[in-house]
C-alpha cells in the first residue's frame, strides 16, 4: 500500500509539471511584448498589467504604490533602461513610438526577455530590456524591481 501512495504522489507532481510546462520561445516573447506595447500605445495602462506577473503587481503596483498604474508602468520602464542611457523615468504620455529589437529566451536558464527601443516625442531614443519570467502557473509575464 505505501508503494502505491508514493506511486500515485509520484504520478500526481508529474502531472502538475506537465501541465504548466510549456514550450516558450522567441516567437512567444516577441508577442508578449508587442502586446504590451499596443496596450500602452493606445493609453490602457489597466491592460498593461495583464502582462505582468501577478505576484509583482500585488507587491508592487497594489501594496507599495498604492494602485498607482501610471507610475508603476514608467517605472518599470525606467527600472530597465540598458546601459550606456542616463537613468530616467519617462512620461507614458510623451512616448510616439515603440518596438521590439531583439529577443531572447532560455527558459532553463531563467533568462527571458525583449529589448524595445523607446522613442520619446522630443527626438530622445533608447531602449529598455523587459525581463520576464514563467509564473506559478506557467505563463510568462513580465517582472521588475520591488521597492
């Protein structure tokens, strides 16, 4: 009788990694990205966070600023800035244009993530690596610092 238990309890968590498991490729974060960029394009800063991993918006964007989604989205954008940029927070508002320059996932590595190039209405050009991660229930979504 317990080698079945062990059986079963054996066949149960491979089942559940089974299930989230899925095939995440370059393909899968360039369409992630550009659906956050088309939400933001259009000023649906409530369906950008759809994008993001929920235990990041409910530490982040609900506890720390208080349900602030405009801040929340310019600082992560902000937070991500590639190097060789000055560090600035940018106004949603002010950006024209947006889009995807390259791409990369390794999901086993824990390394997922699209760079975008920001273009800003006032001619200032840079670009922002928006890393993601797969959550709890194996989606991938976006993720930045806390605090």
């Amino acid at each position: 009788m317990r080698k079945l238990s062990i059986f079963f309890f054996a066949m149960m968590l491979m089942a559940s990694v089974c299930v989230n498991a899925q095939e995440f490729k370059k393909s899968t974060v360039k369409g992630i990205a550009n659906g956050f960029i088309s939400e933001l394009m259009q000023g649906n800063l409530k369906g950008t966070l759809y994008f993001f991993d929920p235990s990041y918006v409910a530490e982040q964007h609900d506890d720390f600023l208080e349900g602030r989604t405009e801040q929340f989205v310019a600082e992560f954008l902000a937070g991500n800035i590639k190097k060789d940029y000055y560090a600035f927070t940018p106004q949603l508002d002010r950006i024209k244009s947006m889009k995807v320059k390259k791409t990369y996932c390794d999901v086993e590595n824990d390394e997922i993530y699209a760079d975008v190039q920001i273009l800003m209405d006032y001619g200032v050009k840079f670009v922002v690596r928006l890393q993601m991660r797969v959550t709890d229930s194996g989606d991938l979504r976006f993720i930045g610092a806390v605090g």
